[in-house]
C-alpha cells in the first residue's frame, strides 16, 4: 500500500461545531486504477466509501474524488464536527487501489472559552491612596505629558507618513492599471485562436497579472508551486472568499495544463468563454479590500 500526503484547505477557516465544513485536498498521482476510478462517471467525479472515517468526533456527509487535470485530483470531504481543538482524520483508502491519503489535522473553534484567566472577580473597595487634591494635579499633569507627547510623534513622522500615504496611492493606481490589462487582455482573446495556444495565453496573462499583484516571481512558479507562493505572500492572513478565489485560479491552471499538454484535448462547448468570465470573477475578489461587502 502506498501512503502520502496531500495539499489541504479547510473551508471556512474558521470551523466551529455544528457548522458544515469542507476539507479539500490536491495530490498529483499517475496510478491508472484512480484514473480508471474516477473515468467511470461521466462527470469525472466519483462518490468514495465513508466506513474508514467514521467517528463520534464528526459525521461525514460525503468524500468525493474528481480529475482536475492530468494526473491531478481532488479530494473533498463535506463533515460536521461535534468536538472542539485538533480534529485528526484517519488515513483513508481510495476503493480498489492500493492508495493510503495521510490527512494534516485540523483545528475546531469553540464558542465558549475555557479559559480561566478570562473570569472576572470582584475585589474590596481599596482605600485613598491619595492626599484630596492631588489627583486632579496628577491627571492634569498626565493629560498635558501625553498631548506634548502626541504632538511630538506627530512632528517626528509626519515625513514618514506623507512617504507612506504617496506610496499608498502608486501601489494602488498600479494595481487598478494591472487589473483593467488584465480583464482587456483577458477579453481579446480571439476565439479563431488554437485551444492549445488559448490555454498558454490564459496561463501568461494570469501569471503577469498574480505577479505584479503580489509581487511574487509567479511567472516562474508551475501550476503545483502556485499555492505554495499564494501562503507566503499572504502569510494566511487574507479572507476566506479570497483564498478561495485563488483557488479556482489555481484550477484553472490545471485545466489549461491539461489542455495545452495532453494531445488533441480541445475545450468543452462554451468552456473557453465560461473559464475566462469565472477568471476575471476572480480577480474581481482579489482586489476588493478587505471588510467590503461582497456584491
């Protein structure tokens, strides 16, 4: 039997229990009994058996296994957690090979904290410590001590901020600019074009455009290095919807390499206009600023 890890991302981030999640995780394998497993559909998905997973901790809903690509595939698992902290998922045997998937364990929020240097106690009234008088002296003193210091920091970066704020504003009308190229470039892609040649464009103009985004060589970086680059320019600090969005940037990519190296694969009907509007959707996500309402 043969055993490996996989990329996982937890859908939402934060889980708490009760809540529905989805853990989705991407491996590359060549095994021709998964190719064969998941071909036998004609959607290119297939439902997986839940017996290895089961456990009070959580109840499963369903494990699914797609292609996203040539030797490419997805696995999803869709489950409700009832206990809080480190959730571990035993290792799960895909049906008829001899493929053993190794899960990272995931974190489980809970509503209520157990902490116990949270709880509040009521103390006994403390006597003066003060003569009458003097503590409006020393608050007026303290308020004049902390304006003088305001004053001050203000006057030491206010340089500094104007740098800053100048900063800001280039950052952001080279942003804009990137972003509208990218939609125009996006849109001229002529139908009369090759399905081999679209997909190379696609990747370019998407490569050019998450660079100067993130400012990240990620014209340099193959389809299975984009997530890798997403995490360390992001640090895992950005919005759920974003990462999400960058995801489907990451499958798009998948699908494109299929399409540009598996020979005579040609797009689906419609599926060249479909990638292209979900692409520049993307994009739409990535350049709203965090806490904007999502449309």
């Amino acid at each position: 039997m043969a055993s490996f890890s996989v990329q996982q991302i937890l859908i939402p981030k934060k889980v708490y229990i009760g809540d529905q999640a989805e853990l989705r995780c991407t491996f590359n394998n060549p095994n021709t009994e998964l190719k064969q497993l998941v071909n036998k559909e004609s959607n290119g998905q297939t439902e997986l058996s839940l017996v290895s997973l089961e456990s009070s901790d959580y109840d499963i809903k369903s494990v699914t296994l797609s292609s996203v690509g040539v030797d490419y595939y997805q696995l999803s698992v869709n489950f409700i957690p009832w206990k809080t902290g480190e959730l571990q998922f035993p290792p799960l045997t895909i049906d008829g090979t001899d493929l053993i998937i190794e899960f990272h364990p995931v974190q489980i929020v809970s509503l209520v904290s157990t902490d116990s240097n949270n709880a509040t106690t009521l103390r006994d009234t403390a006597s003066p410590l003060l003569l009458p008088g003097t503590t409006y002296k020393l608050y007026g003193a303290l308020t004049a001590l902390i304006i003088i210091l305001i004053i001050l920091i203000r006057i030491i970066i206010k340089r500094k901020n104007i740098q800053f704020f100048l900063e800001t504003k280039r950052l952001q009308r080279k942003y804009k600019k990137n972003k509208k190229q990218t939609i125009r470039a996006l849109r001229q892609i002529s139908d009369e074009t090759s399905d081999s040649e679209t997909a190379a464009l696609i990747q370019k103009i998407m490569r050019n455009y998450l660079e100067v985004r993130f400012d990240y060589p990620f014209t340099n970086a193959t389809t299975s290095e984009l997530m890798k680059g997403w995490q360390k320019v992001t640090g895992g600090l950005l919005s759920d919807s974003k990462e999400e969005a960058f995801c489907d940037i990451t499958a798009c990519f998948i699908r494109t390499d299929f399409i540009r190296y598996s020979k005579g694969t040609q797009f689906n009907a419609n599926e060249k206009s479909e990638l292209i509007q979900k692409l520049i959707g993307r994009i739409e996500i990535l350049e709203k600023e965090e806490g904007e309402n999502n449309a």
